[in-house]
C-alpha cells in the first residue's frame, strides 16, 4: 500500500474534525434522553423509536467518515464501518424496546406494545423501516464481500426482518386495506416489506446454516422466519401463498430432523 503523505493525513483530520463534534453531539443527547426514560412512562417507547431514527442518522455519519477517509487517504476505516454496524444494531435495540423481539409468535402476544404507540403514523412506521434497511444495506455495501462479518449480518437483517414486522399493528392495518383510506399505500408497502425480509431472513439463516455453522439453531432459527411470514400470509387471508410456504416449512423440518440424526450418529460413533 502506498504511504499517505503528511499533507494528505492533515487534509483528512481536518475534514472529519467536523463530523466527529456532531457524533459526540448525538451520542451526548442520546445518553439525556435514555436518563429521562424512566420518568417519562407514557412517552418512552415514542422518544424510543426518535432515538432509532436518529441511530440510523449517526450511523451516515459514520459511513460518510469512512468515505472520505477512501477519498483522501485512499483506505477504508474498519473502525468507522464497525461504529456505522453498530449503530445499527442499536437502532434495532430501541426498536426491539418498541415492539418486542418476538418472531413467530400470535400478534397478541405483542398487540398490547403496539397499543402504547398507536398515535405514531403507519406511514412514519414504514419510513422508518425502510431508512433501517436502507442503512444497513449502505453499511454491507462499504464493508465489501469478503467482510468478516459476512454471516454477522445475517443476524442484523433477521432482527431487522423481526422489527419491520412488529411495528405493523395488524388490527389498524387489516382495517385499513381500502385504497381510499388515508395512508393505505404506506400499509401495502410495509407488509410487502415485511414479507419479504421474512422470507429473505429465512433463506439467509438457511445459507448460513449450509455454508458456515452447520449448528441447528441457524436452521431452527430459519424455519421460524418462515413460520413468521406465514402468520402474516393467514391473517391475510393469502391461503395460496401459506400453503405454498407450510409445504416449504415441512421440507425444512424434515431436513433438519435428518441431519440432527446424521450428527448424533457421528458423534456417538
């Protein structure tokens, strides 16, 4: 690799100085707003899903740091790129906060989360989904292919996939699947959206399971995407498509059960 010059690393520092005041300005009123949480129990979760959004925001900074450090200096800057990665993940944190974790599980079992955020706009809810999407993919794209967390992020458009889904309150969505009902495109493109990182979640788990881990739990957790999406297809009334993914579930499970007793055979031998 070629020496960066003195000139180059000055232009550099300068630069990004900038940028860095701004991310420890996020990062203080951050820190001020999860201290107010407690105090505040009918408007937490909504200053929760404020402080995703502004991790995604936080996490551009990030990536446009390491942009210029390519521009200037010619390299990629890990550290930024892992700073962008996590942001990310804390984005989803807040959101999980939100709207639960849960991945295939009965909407009830959430419903009451989506009760205590039921002024926040469906058409907020999906912005705010695709902006996650959006910056994780931006965060994928600048660590390259051969990254070292190439199977890491598998986990964070998994979560990704989870929160997408629970932000959907499904009761109000139903309801409104009227083209003359006021933000019904922001609906449809949500559950769209939703359908398929779930099914996208699923194949990855899948990939991941064949190509890297092997472990079950990848493949358990596969299955459960899918399981997942065809919840939403039955609340739907789609029965076509979820009983196109139930037989899809059932070649999964059938496989998984052979290979679960391909290894115990293995390691009792």
């Amino acid at each position: 690799m070629a020496r960066i010059s003195n000139e180059a690393k000055q232009r550099y520092s300068e630069k990004v100085k900038e940028y860095k005041q701004r991310i420890d300005q996020f990062l203080h009123h951050e820190k001020l707003v999860q201290q107010s949480l407690p105090a505040d129990e009918n408007g937490a979760h909504y200053k929760r899903l404020t402080l995703a959004d502004d991790r995604l925001n936080l996490a551009s900074y990030y990536l446009l740091l390491n942009r210029i450090s390519v521009a200037l200096l010619g390299v990629k800057n890990d550290a930024f790129l892992n700073d962008a990665r996590k942001s990310c993940y804390q984005s989803i944190i807040f959101l999980e906060q939100v709207v639960t974790s849960l991945i295939d599980a009965p909407y009830s079992d959430y419903s009451e989360r989506l009760d205590l955020i039921a002024d926040y706009p469906d058409s907020r809810r999906y912005a705010l989904a695709r902006k996650l999407g959006f910056t994780i993919q931006s965060v994928e794209d600048d660590f390259g292919d051969n990254s070292k967390w190439r199977w890491s992020f598998v986990e964070l458009e998994g979560r990704y996939a989870t929160v997408t889904k629970n932000l959907i309150n499904m009761k109000t969505v139903i309801a409104g699947m009227d083209p003359r009902v006021e933000g019904y495109e922001a609906r449809v493109g949500h559950l769209a959206l939703a359908k398929e990182l779930l099914q996208r979640a699923a194949d990855r788990y899948r990939e991941k399971y064949e190509l890297s881990t092997l472990r079950i739990d990848d493949f358990k957790l596969a299955i459960a995407y899918l399981a997942a999406l065809r919840r939403i297809q039955m609340m739907l009334g789609e029965t076509q498509q979820s009983d196109v993914i139930k037989k899809k579930i059932d070649v999964w499970k059938s496989k998984m059960e052979t290979d679960e007793r391909k290894a115990m055979q293995k390691n009792g031998s």
